[in-house]
C-alpha cells in the first residue's frame, strides 16, 4: 500500500488516496480517506481508477462542507 495523492484543504481535511495492490493481483485497489484530527470522516474503496477516488473525495467534501464547519468542538 502506498500514498499516491495527500493533500490538506483550507478547512483542516486531510485528503489521501491509497493504492493497494494484493500480492498475485494485477489489479490495484484504490482506497480515499477524509480525515480530520485523526477521525476518519470518509471513505472510499473502488476498483476503478485514482481520479474516480479522488473525485469520490471532492463530492464529498463539497457536499459536507457547511455541516463539517458547524460542528461543535
């Protein structure tokens, strides 16, 4: 398993993407995380491709961004 896109965004996320390939697998897997002081907020598996994951993380944090604001400490 090896970090192939880590990012952090204006509110503190950390975006990473992962990809795992199982040994006698041609096939890698691609898991994205969103992360924030060490919870794990999303996340994703697929088998499709780095840019679907890294897709699947922008939506997401699209979407959450005005209630992952408010949340109380």
């Amino acid at each position: 398993m090896r970090t192939i896109y880590q990012s952090t965004d204006d509110l503190g996320h950390t975006l990473r993407a992962l990809k795992m390939t199982k040994e006698g697998h041609n096939d890698p897997v691609y898991m994205g995380l969103v992360i924030q002081d060490r919870e794990v907020l999303f996340r994703t598996r697929e088998n499709s491709s780095r840019d679907f994951v890294l897709q699947k993380i922008k939506e997401f944090v699209a979407g959450n961004a005005t209630s992952l604001v408010s949340q109380p400490a």
